[in-house]
C-alpha cells in the first residue's frame, strides 16, 4: 500500500453552511471535489497522530463511495482508528453519541439532512468535534480558509473495506472498525427513558405509527421500538434506509410527511404519530389527527420533564433558535431557569450544554435535543413523548390543550419559499433592511411595530459574536415576524417567515394557526414585497 500525494487546484465554493457543505451529488462526483474538502478538514483541525475518527452517513446517494475515499485519506493523514457505521450508516445523533462514549477525536458524518437524495439529489459532509456536537464557526472559517488555498491532498493507495460486515480490518496500518450503528445509541435511550412503562402503554393498545421516510432512522426505531418496546411489527413504516430515499422528500413535515398525515388524520387513526428525517436528527409528532408544532414540543417536553427518568431532577435550563416561538421562555419563566435565544444551527447550542447552562434545546425547523449528545435527535423527541403518555395517560392532544390552558398559547408558523432566484432573494432581505427606519412606530392593521433588527448573538459562554442571523420585525403585544435565508438548501435560495402571536385567551386556543396569523401574514407579505419581488404567490410548504 501506497500513500499517494496528488496535486490538485482549489474549488470557490467549498464554504460550509449550518450544517457543513452541502451540494448536488455531480458536485461532488468531481475530480478531487470530495478530496480537497476532507483533505482541508484533516489540515484544520490538528488531530494528534494516530487519533480515533468516526465515520458515517445517512445511506444517501454517493455515501459509501465517499466512506470509502475518506478511509483511505484517513489512513495517508496519520488516523490510528476509525469507527465505521455497518454498511455506511450513522444517525446523526448516534454519530455525536459514538464520539463521546469512545472518546475519540471527532467524526465526520456524510449527510445532506432533510434534502432529497439520488443521483442528482443532494449530498453532504460535516466535521463534529470531540464532544460530539457540528464544528464551530471558529473550525468551519478554518476550513474553508484551507480549501482556498490547498494544492495537494494525500491518499493511500488500497483497496476498499469491506462495510457489511462487523469486525476490525487493517488499512495500511489503520484499523478500520466496522461497528453496529444503532447498539450505542439504544444503550443511551435506554438509560434515559422508562422503557417498561412505555411497553406497558403500548400493550395496553396504544397504538403507534413511525414513518423513518426510507431514511436512516429505520434501523433504529425497530430495534427500539418493536424489538425493545414491543410495538407491533409494522409500528414502523419505510424503515428501510434507500439512496434516494424511496424518490420520497425525507423531511418531517406536513408536506413531505403526506403518507404518514394520511394514516393519523384518517380513519381508525393510531393514538400517536411521528416522523424523522435524512440523518435521523428530525422530529414530527402528531396526535390523532392533530398536528404539534416543534416550537410547541420544546415547551411540552420542558414543562414535563421531571416525568421522565434521565430529568428526574430537573433542568440546568433551555435553550431555543432566534426563530422559535417563545413558548419555551413561558416554561422556563414559569420553573425559575434561564431561556437563552440563540442563532438557528445546533453549533450554538453546544457551548450551553457543555458549561452546564442548559438541558434542553429545540429549533422551530423540528428539531429537539438535550445535553446526551450534543446534535438534536429525532428519535430521542419521539421516545421522550411517548414517556410523557405513559405517565400522564392521556393523548397528544389533550396534554398540549392543557399546556396551553397553563401557560398561553404562542400561535405559530412557518412559511417556506424554496427554490427562490437567490437575486430575488437577497433583494427581499436588502430591502427589509432599508425598510427599518421607516417601519419602526408604524401602525399595521393591529399591530404597531415596536422594533425592527437584524439578530446578533454574543455567545455568553467565550463571548463570540455572530451577526446577520436574521431580520426581526417586533409589535408590541409580543407578536411578532422574522424573515430569514437558510443555510441548508443546495438549489436557489430558500426565504423563510416565521409568525408568532402570543394568545391567552382559552377560548380561541382551538382556531386553526393559519386563520389566526392571517393579518400577520398580509403585513408580512406587504413590508417585504415578497410576491413582486420574487414572482411566487404561496409557499411550497406551510408548517
């Protein structure tokens, strides 16, 4: 075996996102596009000679292709060990949770999330660090400073190992361990969730439907949730991981979800519904026929904590994306511990967790997690809930009626433009900007505006600031609009508008969010101009 050093010249467009670089397949099918990007990875992040490195992905397109060239570029930059997930796979959340319980270096996890998958879908790679959680912003500027300067990359000159079977292989003086990918991982939830109570409801003829979305959660929720909690077998539905993800949308949503929404808001519903996505970080959770919004899941898992083994004692406290509804804040007001509002991207949330700041943490884009591992984690949300209707024994919709009762309901919702023209785009998000002076004391309808910014974070934990997070128009009954640009689309640009109004009043808990939002969704369509400017009349997906 050789180790071979092969000239190469930069690519522009190597810059990682929220959620590190994502692009088409072709893309990344290049001559050398894969390379020079893990190549710029190994230069940035000073990993000491022979350390142990995690490897794995979400069973997309192109995944065990990319496996098979990073574990031979791992062997020429001097990597003593890599864990490799059985056949290529890796759950996010299982990934962060195999870095922290081997105590290895880092891993890198190849996944484009909740972005269609195929030969022209979207694929993706991103660098955790040592205590499981995405790179920070500090790493990520890091490597996308390598990838504009790089010449050359190393690699050896092998044959590829063997990924379906478990066992320990030799790779020019690495070892290669091909590792269960869901074994750790439902060790974990198993320590924190009263699995015997859960059983104990589902015997009871509680009925359930998973929909994994031919995504890599699959695996993982029928070894959890029909082997170890004994849910009927097919509980689980597209549990089998594909490469183009059944030619399905793997995002758990409304929307995408359509086969899963048919089954709980149908006939002889099952009393619990939920979905993940991609890479298994995802969750949605429905009741029968009753849709819970993520923002709404954070609040609930929060105010119910105590219910469930692994928080028996409570919460350090709760963290939230800007773009959140503010529903966690009631709790956290409510319990006596600090909220913190954070930047969208789970990076922020790890220096919280790791100084002991918060427990929880939740993003409006359905994602949920707490300081077990350092990613959200789509099947840890479903697992929590179903605890909660264990001990509570009543269904999802009786429990977030009664949340609302206590606390107030924060109506919300998110409009999504995808596939915008990125022009059109960033025309929308320039003219908001210019519009700040003009909007600020303005009287829309109901609604006077009693501040407009573009979110800044100072990290309270090594004091980093991050700018630029997105445009906030405030009113002064606490409503409510943000206007934002994701980070993790690979096509065009996506602009996404988030409506939030604060309603105490029981009586009108049960109106349909859409109908209640309906003059925020005019004033926020107006002040952005957004159907002139970008010739789209309604968004592709309402959640």
């Amino acid at each position: 075996m050789t180790i071979r050093t092969i000239p190469t010249q930069p690519f522009t467009d190597q810059k990682p996102g929220t959620s590190g670089l994502r692009k088409r397949v072709p893309v990344f099918q290049q001559a050398h596009y894969l390379e020079n990007f893990v190549q710029s990875i190994f230069d940035s992040i000073s990993a000491p000679a022979n350390a142990t490195l995690v490897l794995g992905g979400d069973g997309r397109y192109y995944n065990r292709e990319a496996i098979q060239v990073i574990l031979k570029m791992a062997a020429a930059n001097g990597f003593g060990r890599v864990l490799v997930g059985k056949g290529g796979i890796l759950s996010t959340p299982a990934a962060s949770c195999v870095i922290r319980k081997h105590k290895t270096y880092g891993g890198i996890i190849l996944s484009a999330s909740h972005n269609p998958g195929g030969p022209e879908g979207d694929f993706g790679i991103k660098y955790n660090v040592t205590n499981g959680g995405p790179a920070p912003e500090k790493v990520t500027e890091a490597i996308f400073a390598r990838s504009k300067q790089i010449s050359e990359y190393r690699i050896l000159e092998a044959a590829d190992i063997s990924l379906d079977s478990l066992g320990v292989s030799d790779l020019g003086g690495m070892q290669v361990e091909v590792i269960d990918p869901v074994t750790d991982y439902a060790d974990l939830m198993a320590s924190l969730f009263d699995f015997a109570a859960i059983r104990d409801l589902l015997a009871g003829g509680f009925r359930i439907k998973f929909d994994a979305m031919h995504a890599v959660t699959g695996p993982y929720a029928r070894e959890i949730l029909e082997r170890q909690l004994n849910a009927p077998a097919g509980s689980v539905m597209n549990a089998e991981p594909l490469p183009d993800f059944g030619n399905g949308h793997p995002d758990p949503n409304l929307t995408y979800a359509h086969e899963l929404v048919d089954i709980v808001y149908g006939e002889n519903a099952p009393d619990f519904g939920a979905a993940s996505d991609g890479d298994g970080d995802r969750n949605m959770i429905l009741g029968k026929g009753f849709f819970v919004t993520p923002s709404d899941s954070l609040a609930i898992l929060a105010a119910n904590a105590t219910l469930v083994p692994g928080y028996k004692n409570g919460l350090a406290g709760i963290a939230r994306s800007m773009p959140t509804s503010a529903a966690a804040d009631r709790v956290a007001q409510a319990l006596g511990i600090p909220c913190y509002e954070t930047p969208t991207g789970w990076k922020f949330f790890g220096n919280l967790m790791d100084a002991g700041k918060v427990t929880l943490c939740g993003e409006e884009s359905f994602g949920t997690g707490s300081d077990h591992v350092r990613e959200k984690d789509g099947l840890w949300a479903v697992l929590f809930w179903l605890n909660i209707l264990a001990a509570r024994k009543q269904s999802v919709e009786a429990i977030v009626y009664e949340h609302w009762a206590k606390y107030g309901r924060n109506v919300y919702s998110r409009h999504d433009y995808e596939g915008l023209p990125t022009d059109a785009a960033n025309g929308v998000m320039k003219h908001l900007h210019g519009s700040f002076a003009n909007l600020q004391g303005q009287t829309l309808g109901n609604y006077k505006v009693l501040f407009c910014d573009d979110f800044s974070y100072i990290d309270p934990v090594d004091g980093s600031i991050s700018t630029g997070q997105g445009v906030r128009i405030g009113f002064t009954d606490g409503s409510r609009i943000v206007f934002r640009l994701s980070g993790t689309g690979t096509e065009g640009a996506t602009l996404r508008i988030y409506l939030e109004a604060f309603e105490p009043d029981v009586a009108k808990h049960p109106l349909d969010a859409q109908a209640a939002l309906s003059e925020l969704i005019g004033i926020a369509l107006q002040i952005s101009e957004l159907r002139t400017r970008t010739g789209r009349e309604q968004p592709t997906v309402i959640t």
